[in-house]
C-alpha cells in the first residue's frame, strides 16, 4: 500500500470501530490465504477452508467499501 492509502485507511479506522474490526480481519485473512498459497497441494479440507476464507475476505471487502461510501472518503 501506498503512503496515501495508509493515511485514509488509519483515518476510516479512526472514525469507524466497525471498519477497524473488518480491516484487521481482512489482514489476517490474507496471511492465512497467503500460507494455503504456499503448499504445493491442498487437501479436499483445506480447499473448502480456502474457499470460505476467500468469500469471508471478499464479503469484508465489500462491507469496507460501503462504510468508505457512507463516510465520504
């Protein structure tokens, strides 16, 4: 992320607990996408564990983009 990304992210954090909260789990998301990425092969599990994080990220994504609407930023 870009210097400027970082500074409207912490001001949406500031001003939102509910952005915060969504922001702090999409990063741990993407860590643990990253470390499935990683393997060179996924169990049936971990594919479907895989699937329901990536839908979990996106759906939290989604709902960061609505309160970034709602605040005007």
């Amino acid at each position: 992320m870009e210097g400027q990304e970082l500074v409207q992210i912490q001001q949406l954090c500031d001003k939102s607990p509910r952005f915060r909260r969504l922001f702090e789990e999409h990063q741990i998301l993407e860590k643990q996408l990253l470390a499935l990425d990683q393997k060179a092969f996924l169990t049936p599990e971990e594919e479907l564990e895989r699937k329901k994080m990536q839908k979990l990220k996106l759906a939290g994504k989604d709902e960061m983009m609505r309160i970034c609407r709602d605040l005007g930023e």
